[in-house]
C-alpha cells in the first residue's frame, strides 16, 4: 500500500476525480443519444444538416472512451495497479494533448469555421423559395431564430411571402425603436444571416475557450496519478 502524505491524498483526491471524470463521460453519452432520438431534433436531419448526427456520434464515442479510461483510473486508485496507473497516466497525458488543441485550433479558425457553417446553411435555406412555402418544421425553426435574433428573414423580411402576418417579425412591442424597426410598418428589417454568423462565431469560440479550460482538468488527474505511482514504486523498493 502506498505510503506517505502525497501518495495517501492522490489515492483518495484520483478516486474522486476519476469518479467525477466516468459521471462526465455518462452525461456526454447520455447527450449524444438523447440528440439522436430527440423526435424534436430529429427534424434537423431532415434539413440535411448530416454532420449533426456526426457531432452526436462523436459525443457517444468521446462519452464511452471518458467513461473507460474514468472506471481504469478508479480501479488503479483502488488497487494501486501500477500498470492500470501508468495506463491511466498515459490515457490522461492524451486526453490533455487533444482539448488543448482542439481548443487552440478553434479559436485560430474560429471565423473560418463560422464561414463554413455559414454556407451549409445558405444552402440549405435556398433563399429563392418563400418561407411559407417550406415545410412546417422550417417555418418554426425560422421563426424561432427570428424571436430569438429579433430579425425577419435569412436575407431580408422578403424571404416571406407574407411577412406582416408573421408574429416573430413584428416589433411594434419594442419600447426604443431604432434603424432596425420602422414605426410606420412595425417589422424586424434587419436579416437573421448576420446575426447568426456571428452567434455561430462566438459559439465556435466559447467551444474553444472551454476546451481549453477543461483541459485543465486531464492534466491534473496525470499530477496526482504521477504522485500515486512514486508512492507505488517506493513500496516496492522497501519491499
């Protein structure tokens, strides 16, 4: 058993850690399979919007391998298996490396990635054909981005055939009007485009500076792990 005050608290500190790391790894897979039989967001798939079943794959995946390396580092805790450690160690040193660069990879293409998203969705919205001729599910995502980016349209209030009759454009509530609301006919004319290019920009760049946060967390599990197998290795020296 290993000795010492370092070697005593990283067994328990890594047991709790790895405890916190599984159960992090059982949100991400529950997310990715809720995001895959969500009858609500199943209607993305139908937008062609495919790489959203990747994302969840990826969370299902990322959620499994985080809850095995987590159940590897409880185990190695428990037992101070130096190879489940070293293991542990090594999956840990990994796991750091990837958010770290996932994350700076993120924010130095973080406009380009917003570009790229923002030409898929151009191309699924297909401008040339009026909103109220699309099907129900696009109409009430639509108008959803447009209650919440209090804008009326992809290009423009045009994009609707009838945009007097649509709720979401109207901002005759709105108590400051300004260039973007006319008194006269009280309707958002500012587009949604913009305004979702640069909430995708900005949440392509909290994805970023969160992964670089979290990276935090991996490196030091590989602290406390490092500490544990000194302890290990000098009970085996006494021995």
């Amino acid at each position: 058993m290993a000795d010492g005050c370092c070697a005593g608290c990283s067994k328990i500190l890594l047991f709790i850690f790895n405890t916190f790391f599984w159960l992090m790894g059982a949100g991400l897979l529950t997310v990715g399979i809720w995001s895959l039989l969500d009858p609500g967001l199943k209607n993305l798939t139908l937008l062609d919007l495919s790489y959203l079943n990747a994302v969840s794959y990826m969370c299902i995946a990322a959620g499994g391998v985080i809850m095995v390396v987590g159940f590897l580092g409880c185990c190695g805790a428990i037992t101070e298996n130096k190879c489940m450690l070293v293991t542990f160690a090594i999956c840990q040193f990994l796991i750091f490396g990837l958010m770290l660069s996932a994350g700076i990879v993120g924010l130095v293409y973080r406009d380009r990635v917003s570009k790229e998203l923002t030409s898929v969705v151009n191309d699924i919205v297909d401008s040339t054909t009026k909103i109220d001729q699309k099907p129900e599910y696009f109409r009430d995502a639509t108008v959803a981005l447009q209650e919440t980016f209090k804008c009326c349209g992809y290009d423009s209030y045009n994009n609707w055939q009838t945009p007097s009759s649509v709720s979401s454009c109207d901002c005759s509530r709105e108590t400051d009007k300004d260039e973007y609301c006319n008194s006269n006919n009280p309707r958002y004319y500012r587009s949604c485009q913009s305004l979702f290019a640069d909430y995708l920009s900005w949440g392509v760049q909290l994805a970023a500076i969160t992964a670089m946060a979290l990276s935090v967390l991996p490196l030091i599990g590989l602290c406390m792990t490092i500490c544990l197998i000194k302890g290990v290795n000098n009970d085996v020296g006494v021995v």
